[in-house]
C-alpha cells in the first residue's frame, strides 16, 4: 500500500511543505528563539508567529487574536486553542505559521530543551531574529 502525498502541489501546500523542512533544519535555533522571547516577555505577547507576508518575518500572535480567529471560522480551531492554553516553554516549541489566509501549528519537542538549546546556540534575541528571518526569506520560496 502506498502511503506518499498524493496531493499536487499547489502554493497552498507547498508553503506548509517548505516550512516543515525550515522547521525541522532548524529546530535547535527556533527553540533557542522560542526559550529567549520567553524570557524577555512571557506569555505577554502571546504566541510567536511566523508571518510569511510579505516576506517572512516573526511577529506575536496575542491571545484574543487566535481566540477571535477560532470564534470567526465557528471553534474549528478548538486543538489549537488547546495546544496554546497548556504550552510549556521549558520542554516545547510552538508558534503558528501564516501563510496567505491559512494557519499552520507549529509544535514539537527538541531534543534539548530550549533552555539548554538557547544555551548552546550562544547568541542574543535580536541576533537569532535576524539569522532565522535572513534564512526563512532563502529557503521559503511563495
């Protein structure tokens, strides 16, 4: 039995393909990211975003703006509510992909946690934030 993607590809799912590959190349650096925007801010901000338009950049999603997009697109988000509500920034990544009027959840564990992962990667927020936006405006073509 064959299990590959069957689907052709489209710009729809060829950004959510690209930015699967970014993510996994580069999970060290994004929790690294991920563990440092938590110490600067918490969860005051919300969540990180990865916001493709109209280049890659990172941005924050607050809280009552993913709760605004669940109640608009009648709580079909309700997983991704969820999964924001219970995130631990000690052990987890998560920050949600933007792509033209579509989300993508971004989620996973590192193999280091992203303390240790902040640790080993040795450079500052600002630093980090330029590297990964330089990078994701390489590799991610829309």
């Amino acid at each position: 039995m064959f299990f590959g993607n069957t689907q052709p590809e489209t710009t729809d799912n060829k950004w959510r393909r690209q930015l699967d590959s970014f993510v996994k190349t580069h999970q060290q650096e994004l929790a690294a990211l991920s563990w440092g925007l938590w110490l600067e801010n918490g969860n005051d901000q919300g969540t990180i975003g990865i916001d493709l338009q109209p280049t890659p950049h990172f941005v924050y999603c607050p809280k009552e703006a993913v709760e605004k997009l669940n109640s608009s697109v009648e709580n079909r988000l309700q997983e991704v509510m969820g999964i924001v509500e219970h995130y631990n920034p000690e052990v987890e990544v998560l920050m949600i992909g933007i792509g033209k009027e579509q989300i993508k959840l971004i989620h996973f564990q590192p193999a280091t946690s992203p303390p240790v992962c902040y640790e080993q990667v040795g450079k500052d927020v600002n630093s980090l934030l330029e590297q990964l936006e330089e990078e994701l405006s390489q590799e991610l073509v829309m």
